[in-house]
C-alpha cells in the first residue's frame, strides 16, 4: 500500500503525519523546538534546531507506524506564513529564523501606512502590511543588521526552507510568497517595483524561483534521506501555506463556506474568484486551487492565548489531570460548561502576542473582583478569543455578497465541544468541525496524493480525503447574552486605544 506523508511547521511545534489513500491517519509524531526571545516583541528559532526537528519526526512517525520508507509515494510541507528564514551564502543559516509572532518592525507598518507606500504597494500585492511580513522584517534587517542582508543567499518562509533542506532545491511556493508582500497578485509572480516600495531591490536576486502547490518542487537527497530515514528520491510537492492547508483539510473547496483557524494565529478565511482590492480586509493571497484567491482576516490572537494560560497559571491542574489520565483541556471545558453564557465574567483581551486593533496592544482582564475563580477566567480566555475571531469574520462578511453556509473550524478549539458551541452563539452561525487531529498535515497529504498521481486534482482529493464531523447550530439565547458583551469588549479597545504607545514607550525603557 502507499501512503502520503504531511509535514507542519507551526511557530514551535513540528509535526509529521502519515495517511491512506482514504485519508485515514496512520500515525504522528510531533516534536517542540525552542521560542527564543532576545527583546520583548522578538519571537526567534534557531532553524538548525528546526531542521533537525523535522527530521526527527519523520523517523519517529515511520518507526511508530512500520510504515516503510519505499511506501512514502509522496510528501509535502506546509508552515506559518509570515516571519522569516534566511540562508547564507556561506551554506548555512544567516541568522536564527523569525516566527510570524515577532513585533519588532512594527513602526515600519505604521510608517508606510503614513507616507503612501501602503497605498502604492496594494495596487500589486492587494494587501495591508503586517509588521510580521518579510517586507518588514527584512526593512527592519537592513536598518539594523545590514551585515545579515550581505550574507543572503536565499529569503524562504518556513515550509519553503524545510523543503530546501530535504531537496537542496530552492523554491518559493506561491501560497506563502503570495501572501508575504513579496508577489504581484495581478501578473503572480514577482515585480521589481513592489520591492521597490519598500526599498528592497536589494534582495531581488535572493528570491527563489516560485512555484505552485502541486509541482514537484524536488526529491529527497541522499543526505536528507540520511538524516530523516526516508527513501532518497521520495518526491517532494511544493507544498502550501499552512492556512491553505488547514482550508482544504476541512473541506473549503469553493466559495459556501468560510474557514476558521483557532491556533496560534486567529486564520479567518474564505475563497473567492477574484480579489477584495477596496481594502476592506487585510489580506488577499493565492489560493492552493488556481481558480481562487485566499480571502483572509488574521492575527496572532487566538488559541495560543490559552496556551500560554494553562502553562502559566494552571501547571498544578495540569500536572493533576495527566496523573489521573485526563486532559487539563477537559478540566477546562467542564470549567466552562458550569458558567451559564449570561453570567459576567471579566472580558479578556487575546494581545499576548500580538494584536488586531493597535500594532503595541497587550493582553489584558478587564473587569476583575473577588468573586472570580480560575474557572470564570478560562471562560474570559475562550470567549475573548472568539470576539476577536468575530472580529475579524465581521471584515469578511461585509465584502461577501451573501452569507456563509457555516463555519469550518479547525484547530485545537474544535476539539472542545463547549468551546465549538460557544463559536457558534458568538458568531451565530452553524459551526461543522472534522474528525481530523492534524488539519496542516492532512491538507499536505492531500496536495501530496494529488501532486503525485493518484487523485486527478486537488479538490477531488480533498473531497476524498477530508471526513466531515458534527454541525453545531448557534442558540439564540446564548448569542444575545454573549453579544452585549462584545460590544462591551469592542469598546475597552477603543477606550484603551490611545494608552498604548505609552505603554510600549515604558516596556522600551
């Protein structure tokens, strides 16, 4: 039997998954890699680190499945966008790579939003700038580490540096270059004068050659096969934009549905046959299906939120569920679950890494009294989540001539039913999730399969591979309870606005 193989590089956390023809996940393996963080704002990994997290994860999935190498027909990558990942020209990284959470070049935004290079540059990316971006990171590098500009052989994003090192091919796969600033969204391909907005036709020539999804973008070398136990020559797909990914692995295959993201990043996300270009939403990408662009609102401002505060304020509670076999997740939710939707609990803003409202938001409880246990602030973390998810779905849906049949939702809120229920009274919409633990590596997967051969396209082997699971309907009651205080969330932004510069200007000294 073959098999197809999916790799996804998140900000921290590397995970290889192997499926059937069917979809059907055979194994995974995942392994973390270190946040670095010289400077608040700064979110860093040391790439070599990340290599060998990959190939470590290939080994453990093959060992824990017996799934054999010669199987593997085929394989593809996807990762955060954004950020950045520099090769040398002295064969080795430029620099530790930058996750897609990183803030430092957050003026540049501002600055260009200022002076009209926004303006001008939308006219060929159709995209607002995010200080995330590689335009601004690498305009950050060149003000401030020119040495490391010098040294640039390759500008990759992160999936596009993981398939350079298994291949020793440098390419640029379309998805993620389309949605870095980088591509003209007109012509799809790159343009001299959209770098030269913003001052970057210095690394003009470091750009690799782009490529889409589908094309085989390499075969696996005798070195990387070496190191990661895969068969030198495994073919290689272009691979995607984990958002892209995670679209096709819920089955956004057109434009019915809308496909929401509860992982690190808030991804909100819709297909459509041509371009927002009013400028009502943030972003316009291309889309893994050639017919479509990528329709997206995002920030870094969901689920990562409660990560953070179950490491940070409840490692006793996890540290209890592990040792009785049970999840902190499912303390979590039953937390939850015993908090009627209309009862007050303090409203929390979602910025601990970033924001959607001010480039210098931080996280914050608005609202705190005595009476407050950790339960009513899990419920505070996993509603001011989905405000901020609603946020963004509101920008969407005004440039939507007609509603969404639902919501697909990935990521780790789908796997909480309270916490899927509450999307779906928030949004007051139907909310369907899939019975999938690894939406990044399926979609890779699925690119794979039709990459190679064995399914004709892309959307066919999505609707083959992509299973479907329950349909929550929003309740009335609920939405009107938890709308009054999204209001209510909306306008402690608009209160909280004008304080934090201020505050950036304290945390800078």
């Amino acid at each position: 039997m073959k098999y197809f193989m999916g790799l996804d590089n998140g900000g921290t956390t590397t995970k290889a998954a192997i499926y059937d023809i069917r979809g059907k996940e055979i194994g995974v393996a995942n392994r973390d890699t270190k946040r670095i963080t010289p400077k608040p704002g700064w979110t860093e990994r040391d790439m070599e680190e990340m290599w060998e997290a990959n190939c470590g994860v290939i080994r453990d999935v093959l060992a824990s499945t017996g799934v054999s190498p010669d199987d593997i027909a085929g394989l593809a990558i996807c990762g955060h966008g954004k950020g950045l990942y520099l090769w040398g020209k002295d064969g080795k990284p430029a620099r530790n790579g930058i996750i897609s959470t990183d803030n430092r070049a957050y003026a540049y935004p501002v600055q260009w939003r200022e002076d009209g290079t926004e303006t001008r540059a939308f006219a060929y990316s159709c995209q607002h700038i995010m200080a995330c971006q590689p335009v601004a990171l690498l305009a950050w590098l060149r003000d401030n580490e020119p040495e490391v500009i010098d040294n640039i052989q390759w500008v990759f994003e992160c999936k596009d540096y993981v398939r350079f090192r298994l291949t020793g091919e440098a390419r640029a796969e379309i998805t993620d270059y389309s949605g870095a600033n980088l591509v003209n969204l007109h012509t799809r391909q790159y343009d001299d004068a959209l770098l030269d907005c913003f001052g970057l036709g210095c690394i003009r020539d470091a750009l690799p050659p782009l490529c889409n999804s589908l094309d085989i973008a390499g075969y696996v070398s005798e070195e990387a096969a070496a190191l990661c136990g895969l068969k030198a020559g495994t073919p290689v797909a272009g691979g995607m934009f984990d958002i892209d990914a995670c679209a096709i692995a819920v089955g956004v295959l057109d434009e019915k549905n809308i496909c929401m993201i509860a992982g690190t990043w808030s991804i909100n996300e819709y297909l459509r046959r041509e371009p927002v270009v009013d400028g009502k939403v943030q972003m316009n990408s291309l889309f893994a299906l050639p017919e479509y662009y990528l329709i997206e609102e995002s920030s870094p401002t969901s689920a990562g939120n409660n990560e953070w505060f179950v490491k940070t304020l409840l490692p006793e509670v996890r540290a209890a569920a592990k040792a009785n076999g049970r999840s902190v997740y499912d303390e979590m939710n039953a937390w939850m679950a015993s908090i009627p939707a209309g009862e007050f609990v303090p409203v929390f803003h979602p910025f601990l890494m970033a924001s959607n409202v001010h480039p210098n938001a931080r996280g914050s409880f608005i609202g705190l009294d005595v009476s407050h246990t950790r339960a009513h602030l899990v419920k505070s973390v996993y509603e001011g989540i989905v405000y901020c998810h609603r946020y963004h779905l509101e920008k969407l849906l005004a440039t939507r001539e007609t509603p969404p049949d639902c919501i697909r939702l990935a990521g780790g809120a789908a796997r909480s039913k309270v916490w899927t229920q509450m999307f779906a009274d928030i949004l007051n919409l139907p909310v369907e999730t899939v019975e999938v633990n690894e939406t990044g590596a399926l979609g890779c997967a699925i690119s794979a399969a039709a990459a190679t051969g064995a399914y004709p396209t892309l959307a066919e082997a999505g609707r083959a591979m992509c299973p479907v699971g329950m349909r929550v309907e929003p309740n009335a009651e609920a939405h009107a309870a938890y709308d009054r205080r999204y209001q209510l969330y909306k306008r402690i932004n608009e209160c909280l606005d004008p304080l934090w510069d201020d505050m950036q200007k304290c945390v800078e000294g």
